[in-house]
C-alpha cells in the first residue's frame, strides 16, 4: 500500500456536475526525480526546483574543478545531490500546489495513484459535496463511514482540533 496526500482545490468547477479539483501526490522516495531529475522537473512544472537543482550542479561543478578532490568524491557528490532531490521532489509538489491554491485534506491509502483516486471520489460523493457552488462538505460522520483521511492529518485551518 502506498500512501497519497490528496489536495483539493478551494474554487468551484467551472461544470457544475464534474468532481472538485483534487490532486494526489505520493509520499515517499520520488525515483523519476533521483534518476532524471531535470526532465522530471520540466514534466512536473516544478521550476523553483529545476532552478535550485541547476545551481547546485554550478556550485558542485565549480567546486570539483577547483579543488580536484578527485574522481570518487565527484560521484559521491553526484549521487547524494540525486538522493536529496528523490527525497525532495514530492515535498516540492506539495509547496507549489499549495501556492495555486490547493489545501491538503488529509491522505489516502491504495494499491496505486488509480485505486486512491476512486477512494478519494468515492468519499467526495458520500459526504454530499455541493458541486455547483464548490461547497465541500468535511464532516467528521464521512471519516467514522469510512473514508479515507484521518482526522489527525486535516489541517487546524478548517476549524477541528
């Protein structure tokens, strides 16, 4: 089982009969982003990160050359800078979906990014979300039926302890 934050957008669909906008994000290691992470951070918009990643590649580039250290210390350097970013990178998708607008709702557990989509819908559904005006109803009586967030991962921001 794999765990996903899921994070909703606050505005309301532009069709009033579609779901809310929702995002899944995986939590854990991201190895698109350890093994290719500049066509990862192209692919996943994440420019704030592309711009990091290439300035520490400049630094640890400049410094390689300068000092010489040699050629294990330069894919020692290499290898750590690819493990920090597959350890980064989803961390990183959740900042930008945060700045366009998205909340994190809770998480969800599944099989893969398919399956929680369903469990994500499904409890959208039950908890008798108002599509048209965007109102999404997150009633404690939805989780105790089954849904998939757990109360201890919403944020203090909408009102519950």
């Amino acid at each position: 089982m794999r765990l996903y934050t899921v994070h909703l957008k606050d505005t309301a669909p532009a069709d009033g009969g579609s779901p809310p906008a929702f995002e899944l994000v995986k939590d854990g290691f991201c190895w698109a982003a350890f093994f290719l992470p500049l066509l990862w951070a192209v692919w996943r918009g994440q420019w704030t990160g592309l711009l990091l990643y290439l300035i520490c590649i400049l630094a640890t580039s400049t410094l390689t050359v300068m000092a010489a250290p040699g050629e294990a210390v330069e894919i020692a350097l290499g290898l750590g800078l690819a493990v920090l970013v597959g350890f980064s990178a989803n961390d990183w998708r959740r900042w930008r979906l945060q700045r366009q607008g998205y909340r994190n709702v809770g998480a969800v557990a599944a099989a893969d990014a398919d399956e929680a989509a369903l469990r994500v819908l499904e409890v959208l559904d039950a908890r008798g979300n108002d599509r048209k005006s965007g109102n999404l109803a997150l009633n404690e009586q939805a989780v105790a039926a089954g849904g998939p967030w757990d109360a201890a991962t919403r944020p203090a921001a909408e009102g519950r302890p």
